[in-house]
C-alpha cells in the first residue's frame, strides 16, 4: 500500500471508491462514480485506480489492525467464479475468455477469478487473496490456488480447516494442505479411487459403504483420510475429511 508522505489532492480517495462499491456492489465504472457524485470527473476516479495499487494483503492488514478477524481457528474457502462480460470486445484484454459457468450451464465470455474467503471465528467473512486467471501463464486453478495458499501463511492466517467443492479437490492441493497439517473439507469426485487398508486394491468411492459417522480409507495419492456420505434430494455427494496423524 502506498505511504502518503503528504496530504493528497486527489478527488478520487480510497475512502470514496471503497463507499461507492459499498452502495453500488454492480457496478464499478469511471463514468458510473462520476454520474453519481456530479463533483468527481471520471478522470479522476481513472487516475485513481491506475495510480494504486491495493494487494489483498492490504486488506487484510486493515481488517486485523481493526480487531474485526482473529487470523486463528477459522475457515479458508476456495472457490472460482466467472465475472461475465458477454458484450466485451474478445481482444479487448488478454483476460478476457470463455470459460465455463456453472450458473449458465455453458462457456461463457468473461474474467475467471480464483479466490480464497476467510471466515473468521466471530463470523465475518472477507476474500483474503486471489487471482485472474491468465492463460498466457500457463498456469492451471490448483496451481493459483498453491500460490494463494502459500502466501496467506506468512501473513499470519491460521486456519483449522480449508474447504472446496470436487473442482478444487485434486491431488496436490490436498497434499499441500496435508503438509501444512491443515485439515480440510472438500468434495469428492464419485470416481475418486480408495481403499481400507494399504495393501487392499483400490476402488471408486461410490462403491464403498459408508455409514453416517464416516469411515477411515486411504485416498489414492494422498493417503489415510475420513469419508462421509451425504444426500442432497435425491443426489449423492461424497465428503471426505483430512484426519491428521
């Protein structure tokens, strides 16, 4: 975050721009503030976002010098949505892509954003860190999600548990989080392969009989796990629960 070493000029302040997404959470133009305020050219509120340069860091040094959230004994979610853009020019921006949207059931034109939500023991739940997905890096959603992970560590975040749906479930990241001895809740995939012992042959998860404590297994490729059964109407969904040693 950027240290002022004298008061600003500027029209456009931090403190405006954070109100204004606070009342306006679907829109977040250079013309949209300055239609709203009358007193701020869009110029301004331009200059503004392309003078900072706010990390998620900066955030979450706000919100724990605050006292709002205890880095300790929470939940990290991870989770990826496609912000859509169906009227945007395709070359407009090397981030712009189609990518597929649960909610239209189809690929859809837009910005993919990986990121990571803390909820903190008292409640209050804020995006910790994050990423635009940008194919010129090569670079999978596990792969942003490792370096999201292995970011919020060093700032002090201690979560109990981390959670993700079957998207986010694969192999590396679980042993990530395993390493980290950080215990996690996340779905599983029902072609997931497990096994009772470590010398039994493996099998789908969907073949396994799992009563409503759970039962211990051997995730192919991360190891001794807790799985549960859950049914959703009529649908079944696998849960599985990291048991550390």
């Amino acid at each position: 975050m950027r240290i002022l070493t004298k008061p600003s000029t500027a029209h456009c302040t931090l403190n405006l721009y954070v109100r204004y997404l606070l009342t306006q959470p679907q829109g977040s133009g250079c013309c949209e503030l300055a239609e709203i305020l009358k007193t701020v050219s869009h110029d301004s509120v331009n200059r503004f976002l392309c003078r900072e340069r706010y990390e998620p860091k900066d955030l979450l040094d706000e919100l724990v010098s605050q006292g709002w959230i205890d880095l300790v004994g929470g939940v990290v979610s991870v989770d990826d949505t496609v912000l859509e853009k169906p009227y945007a020019q395709r070359k407009a921006t090397a981030l712009l892509g189609y990518f597929w949207s649960s909610k239209a059931a189809q690929p859809v034109l837009g910005l993919s954003l990986v990121t990571l939500y803390y909820t903190s023991l008292n409640g209050l739940r804020v995006q910790i860190n994050y990423r635009l997905y940008d194919k010129a890096e090569g670079k999978t959603k596990n792969q942003y999600f490792q370096e999201m992970w292995q970011e919020v560590g060093p700032w002090g975040l201690r979560p109990r548990a981390v959670t993700s749906d079957t998207w986010d479930a694969a192999k590396a990241n679980l042993n990530v989080l395993k390493d980290d001895q950080t215990g996690f809740l996340v779905g599983v995939a029902k072609n997931r392969l497990v096994r009772l012992t470590p010398h039994q042959p493996y099998q789908r998860v969907e073949a396994l009989e799992i009563p409503e404590a759970g039962r211990l297994v051997y995730l192919k490729g991360v190891g001794r796990v807790k799985v549960f059964c859950q049914r959703f109407k009529k649908r079944i969904v696998s849960v599985l629960c990291f048991v550390l040693a």
